[in-house]
C-alpha cells in the first residue's frame, strides 16, 4: 500500500480545496416575458423556451 512520506501542509490542502466553493447559479432573461430564468430551461413563468410556447401554464 502507498503511503506518503512526508505530512501534507495546511497550506497545500488549503490551496486544493479553494476550487470547491459553490457559486451563485447564472440568470438570463426570458425572451417573451423578461423575467429571470436559468439559461437552456423553459422559462418558469410562462413557459416558453426559443421563442415558442413549450408548456402551458395556468394562471
């Protein structure tokens, strides 16, 4: 079984894990209603995506 040889430090553990931060989700605007939506998903309010109506949605 490998084992290392020498401890590993704080810092380089650190340094590692300073790409494991979670960063906010990106927002674009929906084309037919202008409201916040996640980018390549139907928009949740009125249900288009691509300039077509993809889901109905009941108000």
């Amino acid at each position: 079984m490998a084992v290392p040889k020498k401890k590993t430090s704080k810092s380089r553990t650190r340094s590692r894990a300073a790409h494991h931060a979670i960063s906010a989700p990106s927002l674009s605007t929906c084309s037919n209603c202008q409201e916040p939506m996640m980018p390549h998903r139907v928009c949740p309010k009125c249900g288009w995506y691509k300039g077509r109506e993809v889901v109905a949605i009941e108000e």
